[in-house]
C-alpha cells in the first residue's frame, strides 16, 4: 500500500501536510531496484546510473523534516482539498516504511485539455490538473537505517531546506581570507569581491587547506600546481591570479584534481572525485 503526503506552500491551518491518497498501485520501484550503489555526499561526485549519495543519521541533521522525525504521526492529516493543488511544494509517498519524495515544479504540474481513455469509454476534459511522476523520487527516506539518499543536491534543497550548506558558498570574509594568503598575489582590478558562485564554493571546500600544511608540504603543492598549471605566473611562493579562470585553476591545484596517468603518462583534471577507503 502506497500513502501519498503533499507538503502545501500556503496554508491557512496550522498543518502544512495533507493525505492526498492511498493506492495499491506502484509509484516508484522499490528502493532495492533503484539504489544499487550508495556514497556518502561528495560535490565533486559524478555518479553512476545506480548510485546515490547518502547522508547517515539524518534524522539529526539541520534540515531534517517532520517525517523524518520519530515522534511524528501522519494518522492525523487532513485530506487534500482539490483547490490547493497548485500550491503544492513536494509529495511523499509513504511505502512500507520508507519515504519517497519528489518536489512538484511548475513543470510537474500541469493543466491539459484532455482525451482521456477511462475502462472502455473515452471522455473529453478540460481544466484537468495532474502531477507528472519521475521514473524514479528525488530523493529516499529510511527510517530503519536513518539514511537519506538523493542523486542532486539541486533537486532536493526545495523539500529539506538548508540541506545545500553542505555544498554552500564561503561567506565574504572565507573569500578574503583565502585570498589574503600569501600564496595569492591579486593583479588588476581582480580581488575578494570579484569572486563569483563556482568559485565560491570551491573555497568553501578548501578554505582551510592552506592553514593545515606545514613548510615542506606548502612547497609541494606550490610545486604541484606550477607543473600542471604553467599559465599561471608565479612570484616567488605566490601565484599570481587576476581573473576568475585564474583562481578556478589554482583552486583545482589545491583540490589536487590534476593528476597522470600511470601507464599512458596522460596528465588529466579529475573533475569528479569519490574518496576511496583506505
């Protein structure tokens, strides 16, 4: 039995959830057929067709939600009232004990004239409303593992709200500090408040790099990124960075993204990374 919960925008009660309806029918394949593969979250991650990203214990993160709280009880909603259908921000779809989400966008939610084939007769309709459903959710909920899975940060900061901090962009002064390390030499007009969203957030993973290394392994990654970076100038120990591809290279370097082959001796960018257990 499928339970399906929609999450309303607008609500002039004090719930927020509704029961929309229960069916014996499928909505999603089961979550055994959908994750074959799951990694803890890395944003610098490209996945698999069968893999997901996991968040253990999430439960007790931040931006967990009422369903994913173990006090909460969803014997007691309201049924949907057809005129809030457009106010709708996701569905839930209760299978067993697991939680399927999916955000409901404008594109999701669509307004048709309609033949419509019912049993054996057709019908013409007009103002017909409908939720489009993925082939797979958004995102996963297991209670039993306290683990939530998702495939894009994007889809998923919508439903749980301040989950994208763990992919977030340094703040001004993370940006200053990065850049006022003696390691930066800013050219031009180019400084702190200049630096853009992807560069941002590669700062946000690195911004505490810099401080853990000791003098010889400063040197070596000053070294590392002069080999595969040769566009970029050097004066003495600082690198000299005037644009935003400047710092985007410099950044891959302390990210350690560059790397050669073993055999080809191909020198490559990693642009996607998933930590390996030692």
């Amino acid at each position: 039995m499928n339970t399906v919960f929609v999450k309303i925008g607008k609500s002039n009660t004090n719930s927020k959830y509704r029961k929309m309806l229960s069916t014996d029918g499928d909505i999603y394949p089961k979550m055994e057929e959908l994750i074959e593969e799951k990694l803890p979250y890395n944003p610098g991650a490209a996945l698999e067709d069968c893999a997901w990203f996991v968040i253990k214990e999430a439960s007790k993160q931040p931006f967990a939600i009422e369903f994913m709280k173990e006090a909460y009880d969803t014997l007691d909603f309201d049924s949907l009232d057809k005129r809030e259908i457009e106010q709708i921000d996701f569905i839930c779809v209760k299978n067993g004990k697991n939680f399927y989400f999916q955000k409901v966008s404008k594109a999701r939610l669509v307004s048709k004239r309609s033949l419509v084939c019912l049993g054996e007769e057709f019908e013409f309709q007009t103002g017909r409303k409908e939720i489009v459903i993925n082939d797979a959710p958004d995102a996963i909920y297991c209670p039993d593992k306290d683990e939530l899975y998702f495939r894009k940060l994007e889809s998923v900061v919508s439903i749980f709200r301040g989950i994208n901090d763990l992919y977030r962009e340094a703040t001004q002064s993370e940006v200053e500090n990065f850049m006022n390390d003696e390691f930066i030499k800013l050219c031009g007009d180019y400084s702190a408040a200049k630096v853009k969203t992807a560069n941002r957030k590669r700062i946000a993973l690195v911004k505490d790099s810099l401080t853990t290394l000791d003098e010889p392994e400063r040197q070596q990654m000053i070294a590392y990124i002069e080999d595969y970076c040769p566009q970029l100038k050097r004066d003495k120990d600082s690198f000299e960075i005037g644009s935003e591809e400047e710092l985007k290279w410099l950044l891959y370097g302390v990210q350690e993204k560059f790397y050669t082959t073993a055999i080809g001796k191909e020198r490559r960018l990693a642009n996607s990374t998933i930590k390996m257990e030692a």
